[in-house]
C-alpha cells in the first residue's frame, strides 16, 4: 500500500523532496529512499523527466501513423523497431494485433516535415506494405498518471 501511495505522490510530483514524501507517507525518509530505488530497480520507476508541451516548444505537427508490414515475420519486425527507435519523429511505435501491425506517434515542427519522414522512413521502405496517416487537429487529453 505505501509503495503504491509513493507512486501516486510521485506521479503528480517527482520534484518533491524525499523528507516531505515521506512525511506524508508516514515512514522515514531512508525507508522511503530504500522503497523509491527498489521501485526504480526493478522497473516499475522507469524515468524521471519532465514533461514537455510539444506546441510550446515549436512541435505544431503531431499524428498517428498506423503501419502494415509486407512480412509481419520476426526479423523483419525486429528491423522496423530498431529503425522506428532511432527516429527522434517517432515518440511512440506500439505492436498492435488485428490487421495493422504498428501505431507510431510522430511529433515534428512542420508539415514538409512529417512528409519528408513518412517518404524516407515509409514510403521508400519495401518492406512496408502500407501505411496511414491520422492527423491531431486538436489533442483534448494527454496524461500520464496511471491509477495505482
């Protein structure tokens, strides 16, 4: 149950110090470190960061990309995923089951530039059979708090 509540402070606010967290929580703060590096160590913390407004900071253009492979084979999934992983467009690539194989989130500042990265990184790939574009108009919610 404490882990959990951590969790939850930490969610809304990792920039909090360690003494008021666990204060809160009703433990010590060497308990509450030991409970924080142990929730980091096995994965369930994967990252501290900030969270960044996309359209603040000049990222005007945001879609989702649904992709269909030629070959839905292991290797060939493999090789789209490390290509995926090194695009800085791409801030999310999801595996889907059904008839599409990957959702990408691509974030860019400006439309030539989603073209240029769905020419280069799709439309010139033969290993992809199709791809669709989904374009945000307009995004009403976008959290990252997970109810624990």
């Amino acid at each position: 149950m404490t882990d959990r509540q951590l969790l939850r402070l930490l969610q809304k606010n990792n920039r909090r110090c360690l003494r008021d967290l666990a204060e809160e929580l009703g433990i010590s703060a060497p308990t509450c470190m030991r409970r924080m590096r142990r929730l980091e160590s096995t994965g369930v913390i994967r990252a501290h960061a900030a969270l960044l407004s996309p359209t603040r900071i000049g990222f005007a253009v945001m879609a989702f990309v649904e992709v269909t492979l030629v070959n839905a084979s292991g290797a060939e999934m493999a090789d789209f995923e490390r290509r995926m992983s090194r695009c800085p467009e791409v801030t999310q690539c999801s595996e889907l089951a059904g008839d599409v194989d990957y959702l990408l989130t691509v974030q860019v500042r400006e439309m030539q530039e989603f073209a240029d990265f769905t020419r280069t990184q799709l439309g010139d790939d033969r290993r992809v059979r199709t791809y669709r574009s989904l374009l945000v108009l307009r995004q009403l919610k976008n959290e990252h708090v997970l109810s624990v």
